[in-house]
C-alpha cells in the first residue's frame, strides 16, 4: 500500500513538474514535441489517409527542420491543449490559437505566425452581420475565440457549443444553427472544399486576430528559439510558399 502511495506521488510530482523542457533539454533530446488539434482544416487536420496535415502542420515541420531537431505531433482536443502545454505533455503548442490577455496569462506566445478573423457564416438569406444575429442561434467551437466574440454580441438567443467546429458547421447544414461563427479561412476552405458555395454566405468579420504559438508560461529558451526560426523562415521565403501552397496568399501579419 505505502508503495503504491510513493509511486503514486512520484507519478503525480512527475507530471506537475519533470516535463516542462527548456531549448537546451529539447536539443540534446534530439526531438520536440508539439501539441495541436487535429480538426480544422485548412490549418491541422487529419486527411483522407488519416494524416496530421494543413498549414500549421507544414510550417511547424519547416520550424524544427531549421532548429534541427525532429517532431512528434500529438493531437489533442482543442480546449485542453493549453494546460497539457503547462503540465509539459508537449514542448509547444501550434493550434491557431489567437493571442488573448486571458490566454497570456497562462502561457507565453511566440510571435504572430499568421493573421486572420473571426466571421459570420450562414445559409443563404440568413443573417451577414452583428446585428442580424439578435434572436438567433450561433454555433462555436467551445474555448475559441469565436465562443467569447459570439457571447458578447447583443441580443443573441442561444450560443450554441461544439467540442470541434466542423460539428457546428453540420448543425449549420441542417438547419438546427442560424450561423456559425469561426475562422475566416476555415469558412472559405469548408465552402469551396465541400461544394456549398450554392449553400452557404459568408457574412461580416466580427473581429480580427493575431495567431500565435505557445510555449509554457516561463519558457524564455524555447520561446526565442522558436521566434528566431519563424523569423528565418519568413525572410527565407520558406513561409511565404507553404502560405501560398495553402492559401494562395501570404497570411503573415503586416
Ligand atoms: N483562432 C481561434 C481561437 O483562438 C480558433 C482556434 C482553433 C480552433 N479549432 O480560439
């Protein structure tokens, strides 16, 4: 029983603390680990042969390949990335997370790796703008950004939560949301991808963002590896053909 207790604690202290790496511990290990989402497309998602793949996915590989090491992604559900992130489960996180004070107060971000905004969509003659969605039901992914704009608009009926956003683009198709409000790439991806130009309208951009990664709260090595590499690779023009591999833009912030 004691035995069981001490290897109980060891594991728990093991989980609080041993994990958080710094750049010089990543290095020498030679691998990092980063954490990610896996469901929102175009950015990290898994293909038709259930591969991790998207613009996240691309540009986080190009990172470590100029930092040197090699990485082992790691899926994980959305809203528990940044705690798992703290907890060291992962070495950074690169999820499309936009840089919010609440957010910062828990972990640290790199520099912006792209720039993008919240929108409305909806079926065609539903509502574009703010003001149409008073009375309305609004889907969001839960944890997101879009969740905290969406809750704040006036006059709004139900928002609606989803633990993925393509689930809340389906409840949009089938009528039981008026709008769906996510990432203005993923609404343009989603709408061309599935054919729905017919189907969908994209409305207005109900805010803008900086999108950034994330390293642990404290972890100034690693942070500044990371800032130097993505500065690298903008100036290499490494960045700028994966943004246009999959966006035919370049979607760094200006
Ligand atoms: N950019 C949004 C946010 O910061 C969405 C992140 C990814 C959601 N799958 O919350």
């Amino acid at each position: 029983m004691r035995k069981l207790l001490l290897a109980f604690v060891a594991l728990a202290l093991g989980l609080a603390f041993a994990q958080v790496r710094t750049w010089d511990q990543i290095k020498r290990s030679g691998e990092v680990r980063i954490g990610t989402e896996g469901a929102f497309p175009p950015f990290n998602y898994f293909d038709e042969k259930n591969q991790l793949t998207g613009f996240e996915i691309d540009l986080g590989n190009a990172l470590v390949a100029k930092l040197g090491v090699k990485p082992r992604w790691i899926a994980q559900a959305f809203d528990t990335l940044l705690i798992q992130l703290n907890q060291g489960r992962f070495d950074f996180v690169i999820a499309s997370h936009g840089i919010t004070p609440e957010r910062a107060k828990a972990v640290d971000f790199t520099n912006p790796h792209y720039c993008t905004g919240g929108i409305i969509v909806s079926r065609k003659g539903g509502p574009k703008t703010a003001q149409d969605l008073a009375g309305k039901v609004v889907g969001v992914q839960v944890g997101t950004t879009y969740m905290e704009a969406a809750q704040k608009l006036p006059g709004v009926k139900e928002v609606r939560t989803y633990q993925k956003d393509p689930d809340a683009l389906q409840d949009l198709l089938a009528g039981r949301l008026d709008a769906w409000v996510t990432d203005r790439f993923v609404a343009k991806e989603a709408i061309k991808e599935r054919k729905l130009e017919g189907t969908l309208q994209l409305g207005e951009l109900l805010f803008q963002e900086k999108v950034a990664m994330a390293v642990a709260k404290g972890n100034k090595t690693l942070l500044s590896a990371l800032n130097q590499a993505l500065a690298d690779l903008m100036k290499d023009g490494t960045y700028a053909k994966i943004s246009q591999k999959w966006f035919g833009e370049d979607v760094r912030c200006r």
